[in-house]
C-alpha cells in the first residue's frame, strides 16, 4: 500500500461500544470488552501501512469506576492479561508503548505490568501507542497545574514564563503530538474527557461502527476522508 500523504500524524479513539456490541448478543459486558482488545491489535498492526506514526487509544476513564464492581474487576483483569500477551509481539512489530492516566489508583500489580512494557518498548521506533488508562483530560490539566505550582513553590519555575509551550509539558502527554483525528465509535457524539487540551484543534469522526466491527478497513477510510478536510487552525487560506 502507498503511504497516503495527507494521513494524519497522530490519530486518537475512543472505543465505544463494547458493553452494547456484547448486549445485541444476549452475551455478558465483558465479552464485549475482549472482543474490543482483539480489535485493537488489527487497528495498531493496520498502522505503518496507513502513514499513522502516533496512536492514542482509551481504554479506562476517570469515570470508569462508576460501573460495577465486577465489570471494572473485569476491565482490569483484561488489561493485565492484554500486557502480558501482546508484550512479545508488540517488542517484535517495533511498537512503543506508553501509558496515561493517573497510576496512583491502579492496582500495584498493573502498574507494575505498565512499567514493564514501557521499558521493554523504549527503544522501539515504528508506531508510537498510548493507552489511556485511568485517564480524564480534567484530571489530567489539574495533576499538570499542581506539579506547576510546586515547581513555582521551589523556585523553578518563573510564573511569568507560564505560557501555552511551557503548561503542555506538565501534561501526561509532554513527549506526543496534539492528535489530528480524533475518532469516536458507537454513534456517541461527545469526546467523555479525552485529551481535553491536546484536541483543541483536531478533527473529529463520530463513526455508527461499534468498537469491536471496528476493522482495518474501516479505520483506512475514515482516513481517507480527514485527507479531504481542510484544518485552517483559525487562519484564512491564502
Ligand atoms: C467502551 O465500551 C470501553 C470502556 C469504556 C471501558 P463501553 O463499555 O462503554 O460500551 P457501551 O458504550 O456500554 O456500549
Ligand atoms: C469513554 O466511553 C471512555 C472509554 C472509551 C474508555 P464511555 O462509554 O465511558 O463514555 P460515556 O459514559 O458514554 O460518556
Ligand atoms: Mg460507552
């Protein structure tokens, strides 16, 4: 496949739909959600041949933790297990893991397996992945302006050099690209707290496919349409 020039450089998703893909079986939520993981690695694998060097998934927010007791144990489990049985494979293929979100509240056991894929894939140079793991965009600015401030506290930090280049670097993602597209599953039209400030200028696709029919050619076509979208980022064409 000819690498499209207009592809967009970093795209991020929001996997919706999972719980409802399951549902219109009969089937419990989880499956749903397992049914998604595989999905992912379809969608990670169709990468290189598309132009895509960054992509940013959402796999927990936030406000996950509102659901069932036994759907987050679940969700948890999986990542564990997605970590350890996509770790060879995602080494071998040159992906570069990286995770965001707030650690603090996840297990010690996950964090650890998180830790480990990071370090395993930290020289790896093809596709950039990150997964958005116990992620709000809230959270994430308001993590970002306490270390800021106690960067001013020591002395470190000038607050008159505070600008729109120096907060970014506060945020989980200060070694990414804003994302270009950002593409949302399951008919939702709404972004749920994802990367709030990195999206201020993307594109947006809100796709009716829920997350586990999402395939490769799927994914190929909504990229062929932000390559027809014309980003002006508030300036007039000349
Ligand atoms: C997205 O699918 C996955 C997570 C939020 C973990 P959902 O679980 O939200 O699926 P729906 O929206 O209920 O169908
Ligand atoms: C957004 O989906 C979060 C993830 C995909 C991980 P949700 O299903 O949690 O979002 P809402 O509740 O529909 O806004
Ligand atoms: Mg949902």
């Amino acid at each position: 496949m000819t690498p499209n020039p207009r592809a967009p450089h970093h795209v991020a998703i929001i996997m919706d739909g999972n719980g409802r893909w399951a549902q219109l079986r009969g089937r419990p939520r989880l499956l749903g959600h397992h049914a998604g993981a595989r999905r992912v690695k379809e969608i990670v694998r169709a990468c290189p041949d598309l132009g895509v060097k960054y992509l940013t998934i959402f796999a927990f927010s936030t406000e996950n933790w509102k659901r069932t007791q036994s759907e987050v144990a679940g969700l948890m489990r999986l990542f564990k297990r997605y970590i350890r049985r996509e770790a060879h494979d995602l080494k071998a293929e040159n992906v570069r893991v990286r995770f965001i979100g707030d650690r603090v509240k996840l297990e010690p056991a996950l964090v650890d397996l998180m830790d480990g894929l990071e370090l395993a894939t930290a020289e790896n140079t093809g596709t950039n992945l990150t997964i958005a793991l116990n992620y709000g965009g809230r959270d994430e600015v308001t993590r970002a302006a306490r270390r800021l401030a106690h960067d001013v506290k020591l002395g470190k930090l000038d607050p008159r050099q505070i600008c729109d280049e120096t907060f970014p670097r506060y945020l989980d993602t200060y070694v990414l690209p804003d994302p270009d597209l950002v593409i949302r599953t399951s008919g939702e039209a709404r972004i749920s707290n994802f990367l709030l400030w990195q999206s201020a200028y993307a594109e947006y696709e809100f796709i009716d496919t829920l997350w586990p029919d999402f395939s490769a050619q799927i994914f190929a076509e909504v990229l062929v349409r932000y390559g027809l979208r014309d980003r002006r980022f508030g300036a007039v064409k000349a």
